[in-house]
C-alpha cells in the first residue's frame, strides 16, 4: 500500500435534507464494511445531482456523458473484473436518456452494481418532471418501474428497491448487491427512492406507498413470476415494492476474460497474430 | 477463335441478380490467378440488401501491383441484361462476354464491335441438367476458364478449394456443372489452352485482405484488447473480426444495443487502462459526437474507426464517400484536439492502425482512422504485414510504482513536460484514485469553472498536438518531382492518383502526386506543394470539397488549389481522372 496523496473528497452540495445523503451515508458504510482498498473501487456517475456522489468517496470516480454511466461502467467492469463497479446515477439519466441502456444491461448481465437515484424531479433544471415519478406523477404520462423492466427480462439476476428514508434497510440492499456483482453472478439494480426536498418533496407520503417485502413472509424473491405478480398487484393499489424484489436463485459466478491484464506483445501473442495473417494467404499455405 | 492475346493486366467483371453467386465466381478467377502471382484488386458493386438487385463483382489481375480497378474491361460475365448493360460501355474492343442467353441473347450493337462473346443459357442449362439454378456460376466457370487460358484440372482444383466446407455431394454436383462448362465452351470453339495467354505473375508470399481485415490485425498487433461496435455497412467486418479473434488474445469485442453505448463502452474500457477501440460508418459516428467531445474534454484514448459511406443520413450504404470529413475534423461542441489519418490500402489500414493505438494512448484523446466503403472493403493483395514495426508506445502511463515514488497525484496536472500531457494512471491502480470528468475541472479532476483554471486546461489540451507531431505519418509522393501540377489526394483514390499520373506523363502533362495520410492535424504539405507549383489538383470523393475547405481553414491560400470532386457513389478509374485534369489545364491554356 503506498501513501501518494490523491484528491481530498469533497463536501456534497446537495440541499440540507436531500435524500441522496442516505445514499451516500449507506455506500461509505458499505464499502467500509466489506474493507474494499478505495483504488479497487470505480463509481461511474451519471449527470445531474446524484452524479457528484464520486467526488465524496475518495475511490475513482467517472462523471460520465448524459444516459451513458451504464456502457461506460459495462465497459470498465469487462475490461477489468478485479474492479468493484458502482454506477450510480437518477432517475433522468436512467429511465429517460438513458432507458435503452438499462435494457441491455439486464439483458448484458455484465457483473456491476446500479444505484439509479430516483428523486422523481429533474433537479439541477429545477423541478422538471421525470418519467421516474411515482408519486404525484401526471397520470397521462404514466411512469417506467425499472424494478419490473428488470424482472421483465429474463436474463436479469438482481432487482431491488431501497429507500433513503429506510437507511438500515438500503445498506443491506447495496451490500447485496455489490456482493451479488462482485462476484461475477451479474448485473445488480438496486432503485433508491430518494426524494428531492426543494421540487418535490415526498417524504411524508414514501412509508405509505413502499410495502416492504423483506418483511412480508409471503413474498418469494426466488421467484421471478411471483415478483412480478406482486409488483403489478402493488401497483394497481398505488403502491411499490421495497427490499430485495427479485434475485436469480441460478445466477452462477461466471469465468471472465480481464482484457486490462491481457499482455500486449510477446511470443505467445506474435505466434497468434502470424496464425491470423496466414489465413489470408493468397496460396492458401 | 481469336489469336492467343498476352495478358498482364486483367479487369473481370461478373453481375447479375444477387444470390446468382457473381462473387462466388470472382473469387474462383481470384484465386486461379493469385497463386500464378498476380496482384490482386477485388471490389464489389452491390445494393444494401441480402438477395436480389443488381450485384457485380470486380478484379484486377495484375503482374505489377495496381491501387485500383483499371479503365476498361477485358472480360464480362453477365448473368442478365442489367449486368450486360451495366458493364458493356467498360468494354475494351477486343473484349470477351461470356452471356448468360436464358432470356434471349445479347444484344450485339450495345458490345464493342471486337468482342468475343460466347453464349449459353447457363440458367436453364443448370434447371435442365443440374436441377437447381444456383449451380449456373459452376457452368459458367467453365466458359471463363478457358477464356482465361487455363487448364481444365486448375479450374477444377480451384472449385474444390472453394468448396471445401460443404458436404460432398454438393461439391460433386458443382464439378459436374463446371465440366458441363467446359464441354460447352469446347462446343464453342474454345478449347482448353484456347483463350488468352496468361503472363507470368511475381513470385511471393501474399496476402489478400480487405482494409477492415487489415484494421482489425492492425489493431490486435498493437495490443487493442478491446472493441465495441454496433452493426452498420461497411464497418460491420471489423465488429465481425474481433467478436471472432479478441478473446483468443484474452480481449473482449462487444455487439452494443447502439452506438452511444459503443464509444462509451470504449470510454469504460480505456480508463482502466485498456486499448480500447470503436469503429462505425457516418450515421454511427455522427451519434458518437458526443462520447468524442467527452474523450477531447476527459482526456481519454480511444480509437475510432469511420468507414465512410456517402451521406448525407443514411445516404447510400453500400457506396464509399469521403463526406465525413467536416465533422472527424470539426464535430463535437468545444474546442479539443483530436488526431485524423487516412489509410489508402489494406498495407496501411495495418499500419495506421497500429499507429493510431500508440497515439489515443499518447495524446490522451481521440484518434480517427478515416476509411471510406472502397478503402475498408476492397480486398487487396500485400506483400505481407510487418508484425516486428509495430511497436506498443504507452505515453505517460503510470505504473503502481511509479505512483509510490510520487508524493501527491493529480491526474490533469499542469507541471508536466510543459506538453500538456499529464501522466496518467488506469483506474485501479494502488496510489491513483482520480476523478474524471469531461466537466471543466482542475488538476485533481474536481468540476471547476474558475476563469483562470479555464483558460489554463483548454490551452494544455490543444497544446498536446505539438508533441505528437513528429510521428505523424507523412504525405507518399510519388510521379515527378519537379512537375508544376500536383495531384492530391488520400483514401480511396491513393492508388487511382498513381496511375492517372502516368496517364497524364504519356499525354505530355508531367505531375507529381501527393497522397496524404494525416488529414488533422494539417502538416502543411499541401501549402508547400501550392507555393512550389503551379497548380494543385485535390481529388476528393465528396460535393463540397470537404477537405479543401479544412485547408482553407487552416490557411492554405485557396490560390493555386482545384478540387476535382466526385460523388455518384462510383470510384474514379485512372483514365477518366487524367481526362478531367486535361480538361481542366487545357481550358487554361
């Protein structure tokens, strides 16, 4: 371990009560819990006000384009799977921007964990409504659940809902989650409900909407058809799901190239290239 | 029959609809003549479907390496009327048309009056006797090898060879079309060693590959381990060859959901140290504008492959353009520096390639490599690769040791080399942890828009391009060195300007010629060229003179300086180039 001095993790500039501080408050905890080296850890972040959550940690941090966090992360987490890969962006960047990524990263199954902040609300425009709203949401618009996207589609292993306002709960869910990506089963989503307090301030009405499934004996996170079956009855009573909805009993940890530690040059990798060549050998020979 | 003709230089063409195995046949001549030595050309002309509409193969057989198809043809198969049309005004006098007649025979006033042309019904031949129409370019076969002047067993080997993958009974059933071929042509009065008197080719071991083949080698040899692409014509054979070869070298190639996820997939990928790469056509790469600005402002090494076709949108898919150029040299909001070079055959797509890997890493940005339809799918023969010139140069990369020895990190640090280019470390190594952030930032990578920090990180940005100057690759020149009339050009037209020179030194014009292979930054090779001659003609496959206009931006005086613009989707042939610059300096005359 060597003592260079890196950045100072700065002081976040979200408004007082913000609930993206539960967010940050369980992913210290977390990492800390689990005793990651901090240089192991990349958070790729999304824009808008959950995508300063990088800047806090002390980790490598990416600040990714508009809707882009998800390949940038899929492409650090393939080409180097020692890496513990944190996307962590809102719900603009994620259902709206970004919502053709999110399909193929359930689909792509690439082992990193998604924390898609949703404070329902475009913030950093000032209170510009997202198609992440559930809560207050213009029913002529409707709204994307990306809790029952995932379980849509059948190659996703990891879907959670978290709340900031339920901190020992969230922990436990981005434990799991980076648990479940670290190793190698797959794609981990975890949504963290986390209301903005200066455009739409919701706090008061989230205990009421969550129905905690970790709590409810008869919900069977093994089972996809069942999760989903309670995630469409939920909602038909305006209500979601919170806790671990969904995770792929079979979900395996998976054999995986590290393209980062690949060697460049060499014998081995010249013979290779002069096995290549020769197929395109006009005689054949 | 006609006299034995010496051949030294062949141009074939075979069309008809697509799926009539036009290309299978080309591939066959290809090969019956790349193993007597001679240098190959191979091009397509095809429409952006997966069967029917018109679909012709090229070649050009040469006994000395030619960068293009020839002006006039010398052999035409054709399996309809819209193929026989489509290549008889290319007829040479004394060419030969070997006419498919299953709908009537070919109508002689529209072939030059010294043609040769043997007819059959290959169509119904192959229905009749065969069963299956699809076995009408065996028969065929047999007509074209006996034109060509070859052995019987030659043709026969070479069907086999290109049939080895299929199961026997196919291939017994398509050597008894190719015999019922040569019968016919027997029939004909063509008889074996009838036909032309092939010369002697060039001894060698060579290669024949297109340039997204070569690009994708090129890429592999110089440690790329790792590509991401989405489908699109005519960039798709690289996607195709490194989904194939990457994991052997312990990569990963990636089919993304589009290309917003390609270019920051790639971004992922680099910034944990990986060579990363990208390729797509303009409509891909026009989506990727914004990943481009993000690896100006981040600072990221990424190459980006752009095989362009003619635009503008989606323009026409399978014709090659070279209309990109306004935006690989000016796309993306802000101001960045960025790298652009122009590969002009199979030997360089390798070579270029390679090279623009050691630069993403070196600039910490992005690096084109510009290829057009013609340039990344024409298959070419090269003398080989040179395996031991490619070299891995990694910039300022920073190991965990060299960290350790460093006190503090600061990932866009000022006090560097004074080059702007600040040493890097990949994500996860022990000492480095950074933020990156295409956001204006300051040395440590945290958001800033401080005017003074500002005005300090754009100004280190653009700086970086000085130091990479030097290992740019130069301008080829070639034909007279002290001819008063330079022909330009780059891409696709690299080997057309070569042949179009000799053409206007026969005719009396002596000129040299320039081929160019960075296009950004301008090396001012043009300037000096217009300040030493009398006139420069800049060849470009495109309405607007696209890179006359980056010239010009760049303080070319426009004086001295004439586009020849091309954009009917249609490759320039040498003759018709030297014809439109005689035009031009004799209107001037």
């Amino acid at each position: 371990m060597n003592v260079t001095r890196t950045y100072e993790p700065a002081a976040p500039v979200w408004c007082a009560g913000c609930g993206h501080f539960g967010v940050l408050n369980a992913l210290r905890a977390v990492l800390r819990d689990l005793e990651l080296p901090l240089h192991e850890v990349f958070v790729v972040a999304g824009i808008g006000c959950s995508g300063s959550i990088q800047n806090y940690l002390g980790a490598y941090g990416y600040h990714a384009l508009h809707g882009r966090l998800l390949p940038a992360a899929a492409g650090a987490a393939l080409a180097n799977p020692e890496l513990t890969v944190i996307g962590a962006g809102g719900d603009g960047d994620g259902y709206a921007i970004g919502a053709g990524h999110l399909v193929h990263a359930f689909r792509r199954n690439v082992p990193f964990t998604y924390l898609l902040m949703n404070n329902e609300t475009y913030g950093l425009t000032k209170g510009q409504r997202s198609p992440g709203r559930f809560v207050d949401r213009d029913p002529g618009e409707g709204w994307v659940d990306g809790a029952l996207l995932g379980l849509g589609i059948p190659s996703s292993t990891f879907v959670a809902r978290g709340y900031s306002g339920w901190p020992e709960q969230l922990a436990r869910l981005l434990r799991a989650a980076i648990e479940h990506a670290r190793s190698g089963r797959g794609f981990a989503f975890l949504e963290v409900v986390s209301p903005c307090v200066t455009y739409d301030d919701t706090y008061s009405r989230w205990r009421h909407v969550l129905h905690d499934v970790d709590a409810d004996p008869g919900w069977d996170a093994t089972d996809r058809a069942a999760a989903f079956r309670g995630a469409v009855r939920l909602a038909a009573e305006d209500r979601l799901p919170a806790g671990l909805i969904f995770r792929a009993p079979d979900a395996r940890p998976r054999e995986r190239p590290a393209p980062a530690s690949a060697p460049l040059e060499g014998e081995a990798v010249r013979r290779r290239l002069r096995e290549l060549a020769g197929r395109y050998l006009v005689d054949g020979s | 029959m006609a006299v034995a003709e010496r051949v030294t230089d062949l141009n074939v063409m075979v069309g008809g609809q697509g799926g009539d195995g036009s290309l299978t046949l080309v591939g066959l001549v290809a090969d019956l003549l790349g193993r007597r030595g001679y240098h190959l050309y191979e091009s397509r002309d095809v429409g952006s479907r997966i069967k029917g509409g018109c679909a012709a193969g090229l070649l050009r057989a040469s006994t000395v390496p030619r960068g293009c198809l020839g002006d006039r043809l010398d052999l035409l198969v054709a399996f309809d009327r819209e193929a026989l049309e489509r290549g008889a005004p290319l007829l040479r006098e004394r060419a030969w048309v070997v006419h498919d007649s299953s709908d009537g025979p070919a109508p002689r006033d529209a072939l030059p009056p010294g043609a040769t042309v043997v007819e059959a019904p290959f169509g119904r031949l192959a229905v009749r006797d065969l069963r299956r129409d699809l076995y009408k370019n065996s028969l065929a076969f047999g007509v074209v090898a006996r034109v060509l002047g070859l052995p019987d067993g030659d043709a026969e080997q070479a069907l086999r060879r290109s049939l080895r993958r299929l199961p026997a009974r196919l291939v017994e059933a398509n050597v008894q079309a190719l015999r019922r071929g040569l019968e016919h042509a027997g029939e004909a009065g063509l008889g074996e060693g009838d036909g032309w008197r092939l010369a002697d080719g060039e001894a060698g071991r060579r290669l024949l590959l297109s340039g997204n083949d070569a690009v994708a080698l090129g890429f592999l040899a110089a440690g790329g381990r790792f590509f991401a692409g989405y489908p699109i014509t005519p960039a798709t054979e690289i996607l195709d060859r490194l989904l194939a070869h990457l994991p052997a070298f312990g990569g990963t190639a990636v089919q993304c959901e589009d290309e917003l996820a390609a270019v920051n997939m790639a971004i992922g990928a680099a910034l944990t140290g990986v060579r990363a790469m990208t390729a797509s056509s303009g409509p891909g790469i026009a989506l990727m504008q914004e990943g481009i600005g993000q690896l100006g402002s981040a600072e990221i090494g990424v190459v980006v492959v752009d095989c362009q076709r003619a635009g503008p949108s989606t323009g026409m898919p399978t014709k090659p353009e070279q209309s990109d150029l306004g935006m690989l040299v000016h796309g993306a909001n802000g101001d960045f520096p960025r790298i652009v070079l122009a590969p002009a055959d199979p030997a360089e797509c390798f070579e270029l390639t390679a090279l623009a890997v050691n630069l993403a890493e070196r600039l910490q940005g992005p690096v084109y490599v510009a290829l057009d339809q013609a340039v990344a799918q024409d298959a070419v023969t090269v003398d080989g690769i040179d395996l031991d010139a490619v070299t891995v140069e990694r910039g300022k990369l920073l190991g965990e040791a060299d960290l350790a020895r460093l006190g503090e990190y600061r990932r866009y640090s000022l006090n560097g080399d004074g080059d702007g280019i600040s040493p890097w470390a990949p994500v996860g190594a022990c000492g480095g942890c950074h933020l990156v952030t295409g956001n204006e930032h300051d040395e440590w990578g945290r958001v800033s828009a401080d005017p003074g920090n500002r005005v300090r990180m754009v100004e280190k940005r653009l700086r970086k391009l000085d130091a990479l100057l030097p290992g740019l690759p130069r301008a080829l020149r070639a034909g007279d060195p002290d001819a008063e009339v330079v022909l330009a050009g780059f891409g696709m037209n690299g080997g057309v300007l070569l042949e179009a020179a000799d053409a206007l030194a026969a005719a009396g014009l002596p000129v040299q010629v320039l081929r160019l292979r960075t296009l950004w930054p301008v090396l001012g090779e043009l300037a000096e060229a217009a300040e030493r001659s009398r006139r420069v003609y800049l060849v470009e496959q495109n309405a607007t003179g696209q890179y006359a206009r980056v010239l010009a931006g760049a303080g070319l005086p426009a004086a001295g300086l004439e586009s020849v613009l091309r954009f009917d989707g249609r490759p320039f042939r040498p003759a018709e180039l030297a014809r439109a610059i005689l035009e031009r300096e004799e209107a001037r005359a």
